[in-house]
C-alpha cells in the first residue's frame, strides 16, 4: 500500500475550507482515495454519513501516486480536527506532501512541509489513522 501526494497552497486552502465544514457536522471522517478521486464522508456516532464531498485528484494535486492490492484505492478513518490543525500549519508555506506512514506500528498519514521563512523549518505532523 502506497500513496504520496503533493498540494499547492491555493488547493490547501480549498481543501481545509471543505474539512472545516464537514468538522462542523461531525469529528471523524471516512476518506476514500482512488486513482481519480478524494471522496470524504462524515461519520456520526450512528455511523450514517450525513455530508459526502468528492474531489478530482487533477484539479486538486500537483502529484499523486496511489498503489494497493485494492485497484489501487485506500479508506480510512480520520480525525478531521487533527486533519484540519495539521494542513493549517503550511498555509505559508508553497508546496504540502501527504503520505502514509507508520509509525510505531500504527499507520499514520504523514504531512510535511518547509516553511517560506529564511529559516527554512521542516515540519511533520502524523495523524493516526484507522
């Protein structure tokens, strides 16, 4: 299971204003990532989807590389206000890679980013994901 993604500033900003609103109905969310597509599901306590958003990967990402034993399509689980906290510290930044990881055993998507800044910080969240 593979998947990396690259996201321009002016996309980041679309995309967090998206989550921001489905964090709105619930705080986890079902994220479902094909060779095409970004489709996002709120998931309440009744796990019923009350919101559904689907993006196209060409109008959203500069990069995407997506491979599984699924025809190449991943689910999971996602705690949006992580998802939100984490994209919302490179809004100053050009460029956003997002990747699956594991860490400590426990998958995790992987976001990294270098700040504009003459210091040139690099910064890495990883969000737990079921």
């Amino acid at each position: 299971m593979r998947f990396k993604c690259t996201i321009n500033k002016a996309n980041l900003h679309i995309l967090i204003n998206i989550l921001t609103c489905l964090s709105r109905i619930t705080i986890k969310a079902a994220i479902y990532l094909s060779p095409t597509h970004m489709r996002i599901a709120s998931i309440t306590n009744q796990d019923i989807s009350k919101c559904y958003v689907e993006l196209n990967n060409q109008n959203l990402y500069v990069d995407y590389i997506i491979e599984s034993l699924n025809d190449n399509n991943l689910l999971f689980e996602i705690n949006l206000n992580n998802f939100i906290h984490a994209l919302s510290s490179g809004k100053d930044t050009n460029m956003i890679v997002m990747k699956l990881v594991k860490r400590n055993q426990l998958p995790c998507l992987c976001i990294e980013m270098t700040s504009n800044n003459n210091i040139g910080i690099d910064i890495t969240h990883d969000i737990p994901i079921e």
